[in-house]
C-alpha cells in the first residue's frame, strides 16, 4: 500500500485488478467480499469503488460499491446487497468464489468523505450503513470516537449490515419494524438526534433516494445546519 494521503486530499485510482482472499454471506441477501488490491492506492473513509464485470464477448457490467474497510487494512472489504435482477450484485453473491480476480476501479469520490477532521454526524439507511462502517473503524483506530456519531435505520437487526459492530461502536440503532433495546419499533425522531447532533459541524447521509430526503429532514429538524449536510444516495432498493 501506499502512504496515507495528505489531509484534505481525495485519492483516486485508475483500473486494476483485485483478487477475492476471503468471501462470506452475512445474511441470505449480503455478500462481503475482501480482495488483495493491485497496486492499490489508499483510500479515505467514505470512497467506492466500481467493480466491472467482462463476458467473454467483451459484453461488460460495473457498479460502485461504497468501502467498508479502514484506510490501514491490508485488504479492500466490500458489502454487497443481491438486488433483484442485479447483473453484478447478482454475480458477486451467487458466482463468485475465493480466488477470482475481478477488474476494479478506485477509490473514487471526494466529496463524501470523513478524515476526523470535523465532528460529524451520520444517519444511514438499510445497506447505507457501508461507508460509515469505514468511518467508524477509522475512528476507533485513531481514537476519534468523541468526533463521530452514528444513527443507522433498518426494518430489521438482520437487515442491519455490521449490525453488532456498529452496536459495539455505539451508534444509535433504530428499527422500524421490531423493537431494540427497549426502543420500541419506528424511525428515529428529531428529539432524540437533538443531543447526537450537538457540536456537529458536518452531518454525513447514505441510504436510498427516498430515505436520504428523510434523513435530510431530520437532521435538520434536530438543529444540523442544512448546508453541513453531504449526501450519498442510491436507488430505491437500497
């Protein structure tokens, strides 16, 4: 790996390859996928990378993935949700095996991403939770955790990816659909942002299209500056 980048910096990599050292199936929808990068170029808390598929009739397929893994870990880690009639999703969670070598482009993306530099905030959705599962990893390893807070929003604890480790970091978890920790099942409110959102000079969104303009709302209702706010957002089946 390279060296870090410089604060401020946003690192970016042309097409390489990637060989799968370790994949496993969180849940019956998830694949994470940890790859030995070729000639990889580090990355901040928060890039993607897109992974291309070829056919043997140079037919090709690619999507972007958001990072999960630390800026220090000596492999790239990716969660993939299997989406219905995902060409990629689809292949990365039903074909693939340890072993394969797929062509990957990154890291890419500068403008959703977190160097500890600001406290911040971050609420995410469903399979969102990926980029701010890098964030927190790298916060924990530099001992950044009082600058960066977590709110995650999932139907259900196994429709939460990195459920128990983003317990484990302390994030607020908030399940619509069944009761956690003696929070009874619903979205999370603004009256109960109001003390995580505090001191915040950043507020950082990933979830669906739909989930992102709520997110969005909530935060502002629970006093984050609305031009604070960066957002990444997917398609509805996020």
């Amino acid at each position: 790996m390279t060296a870090s980048p410089s604060p401020g910096s946003a690192p970016a990599g042309d097409w390489t390859t990637g060989t799968i050292i370790e994949l496993d199936h969180p849940t019956d929808r998830l694949v994470r996928l940890r790859f030995h990068v070729e000639d990889r170029v580090d990355h901040l808390p928060g890039q993607h990378y897109v992974v291309r598929l070829r056919a043997p009739d140079d037919y090709t397929a690619q999507r972007s993935y958001s990072i999960a893994s630390d800026p220090d870990d000596p492999l790239l880690e990716l969660m993939v949700e299997c989406l219905p009639d995902g060409e990629v999703s689809g292949f990365l969670h039903d074909v693939a095996e340890v072993g394969d070598v797929l062509e990957l482009r990154g890291p890419i993306g500068g403008w959703f991403v977190w160097e500890g530099d600001v406290p911040a905030i971050c609420v995410a959705g469903g399979s969102g939770v990926v980029p701010v599962v890098a964030m927190t990893r790298y916060a924990r390893r530099l001992g950044l955790q009082d600058k960066l807070r977590v709110v995650v929003v999932a139907r259900t604890w196994e429709d939460l990816p990195y459920a128990e480790e983003l317990q484990r970091y302390g994030a607020f978890i908030a399940l619509t659909r069944e009761n956690h920790d003696g929070r009874v099942a619903a979205p999370p409110y603004p009256d109960e942002l109001v003390d995580l959102v505090a001191g915040a000079e950043r507020g950082y969104i990933c979830g669906s299209v739909g989930f992102a303009s709520y997110a969005t709302r909530l935060l502002e209702d629970a006093g984050l500056a609305s031009d604070t706010i960066r957002v990444e957002q997917f398609g509805e089946t996020g």
